[in-house]
C-alpha cells in the first residue's frame, strides 16, 4: 500500500530502495537488523554440488551487502 502512496511502511532497505515508487524518509533502525544464516545438512555438506552453491549463495549476498545493510541503492 505505501507503494501506491497510501501511508508508510517500515522495509528491509534490499526490498524498499530499489523500488522507485518508495522513498526512504528516515535511516536504517539498526534494531532491526538481523545475522544471515546459510544451513546446510550435515550429511549433504561435503558434497560438492552443495559447497558450489552454498559458495555461490554466500557470494551474491556479499556482493549485494551494501544493499542489504541499506548503505547503497541498487
């Protein structure tokens, strides 16, 4: 609703600042945030089709880090 203009929404900054219909009117509530957790089965851990993604996951979360701390606008 707050992306149609009817009223204000609190948004994680990776869902809120790429969105030109939003504007951010106050700063990053640091509350808020919260540690990433990538989980994998013990069993399946050594696999290497599982490290190669769970590797490739890790990766696009730090490329995207400022993003997602609301430091930079994609």
């Amino acid at each position: 609703m707050a992306a149609q203009g009817l009223g204000r929404a609190v948004l994680r900054c990776f869902l809120g600042d790429p969105d030109l219909r939003v504007v951010r009117t106050g700063g990053v509530i640091s509350e808020a945030g919260q540690d990433i957790w990538l989980v994998i089965n013990r069993d399946l851990a050594d696999f290497a089709r599982v490290r190669c993604v769970a590797e490739a996951v890790a990766a696009a979360i730090e490329a995207r880090r400022g993003l997602i701390e609301g430091r930079e606008c994609e």
